[in-house]
C-alpha cells in the first residue's frame, strides 16, 4: 500500500533513503511546541509510516536549534491540557499511539518536558553533544504524565529517575549518554549522519523480527500508569496550588507555593 505522502504544515515528511522516513517538528517560532494541530498532524504522518510496507525505521526531529519545547503551555492552561491529548488519551503526541516501526529521535537541540517525553517515546536517542534535557514540570505545578515516569523508572537507576522528576533541572547530552538514556551523541555536524547510520545497521536485519522483538521488549518493561496518572491529575488540578500556577503563568512571575 503506498499511500500519498501527508501534506501537513507543522510536520515536515521526507524520505532519506528507501527504508526511511524523517519526520521534522516545523514550529521554530515556538521552540518546535506541540499544540493541537502538530499533534493531529504528527498522528497522521505515523499513520501513513505505518502503512508503507518499505518505511522500517522513523527518524523524528526538530527544525531549528531546538527538538522540542514541549506542550505548548498557552494551549496547556487555556483548557487543563484537554486539547492537548491525542487521539489514544496520551500526553503526549506520540504516547499510547500503536505503531510497529522503528522510530529513531535525533535531538538536534534541547528537549524539555514534553519534548523530553516524545524523544523518550522513541525506540533510541541521538543526541548533538550540546544538548541539554530537563523535564520542569514541578517548577510549574505539573506532572510529567506524557510517559516520562514509567520510561525514566525503566531505563535508569532510580536515584536519577527521582532527582529528574523531582528537581526538574538540566541534564547534560555526555550524562545522559553514560547513563544509557542516550545510545549516542555526536557533534551538530555529524548528528543526521549518526542517525542514518543507525537506522541502516536496523534495516540490514529482518523487519517483522526486529518489530516483534522491540515490541516484546517495550511490553517487558512499561508499567501502565494511565488510571493512576488521570486520578493524580485531577486532585492536582483542584488544588489551591495549581490555580496559583495558572495565575503565575498568566501574570509571568515565580509562583508562591503553599502546599494545598
């Protein structure tokens, strides 16, 4: 089946070789922060790798200087992030979406919250060596529901899973590397080389092998956390706390947390 490639406007889709798809995040006016739309067109340019029996790994990436700034918080607070959930009730774009490719997140820039949380969603990270990671939603009140806590609690020791979630400060590319959260970092110049070689050596070997194995894998090691999560959001959200963060936000000053 070889379906019309998508005509979207904040995704950009083109095909690096036969067996490869790349899609970029094109909002560079925002950081490459997904709102409802990039979300509805990022679904639908998955949708169409899916069906393309040649497609067996997905490069995903950012325009610009950055991958991606996260959800788009005017968007976020206008609503309690409703519009923000993709079709399958994720967090983030691609969170819960059934998909068998292989998909690569090639970080050209940083990648905070939900941007951090999409590049997790992906099967490998390649990182510029520049590239900084965080996931500040408890700076704001929030919580990483776009996936971030079962992918941090599987991929690395629990001491830094907690003091990611729990500071929401920075983490070097050459950390995240040795803690094996990255397969990779390179310089700027040589990032999409890296990841096309990458997605060469996975194309090399036997599709329908190398999907039921990262299938059987992610199964193996993702705890589903969607109730909890929903019940810890709306007490979150009817606290005293998250109201005095959407003011925050509103009038751009440091919110004054009381705990309630």
């Amino acid at each position: 089946m070889n379906n019309p490639q998508p005509n979207t406007q904040l995704i950009r889709c083109d095909r690096p070789t036969m067996h490869m798809a790349r899609l970029t995040l094109h909002r560079p006016g925002a950081s490459n922060a997904y709102n409802a739309v990039m979300i509805a067109e990022l679904e639908q340019c998955l949708n169409w790798c899916e069906q393309q029996p040649d497609i067996r790994t997905v490069l995903l990436t950012g325009s610009g200087t950055v991958f991606c700034g996260g959800a788009d918080l005017q968007e976020a607070f206008t609503d309690g992030g409703k519009g923000l959930i993709n079709s399958h009730g994720g967090y983030n774009p691609l969170q819960h979406l059934p998909r068998r490719k292989i998909w690569i997140a090639v970080l050209n820039g940083h990648a905070f919250g939900g941007g951090l949380e999409l590049a997790l969603e992906c099967d490998f990270i390649v990182a510029a060596e520049q590239v900084k990671i965080a996931l500040p939603e408890v700076k704001h009140g929030l919580l990483p529901l776009g996936g971030a806590i079962s992918q941090l609690a599987s991929r690395l020791p629990v001491s830094v899973a907690r003091e990611m979630l729990l500071t929401g400060e920075t983490m070097e590319a050459a950390r995240a590397l040795a803690l094996g959260l990255f397969c990779q970092v390179t310089t700027a110049e040589d990032l999409l080389e890296s990841a096309l070689a990458l997605a060469a050596r996975l194309n090399r070997n036997a599709p329908l092998a190398v999907q039921a194995c990262n299938t059987l894998l992610k199964q193996a090691l993702m705890a589903d956390l969607r109730q909890q999560s929903a019940a810890e959001l709306e007490k979150l959200q009817q606290s005293e706390d998250y109201q005095e963060s959407l003011r925050a936000f509103a009038e751009q000053r440091r919110p004054n947390w009381q705990g309630k």
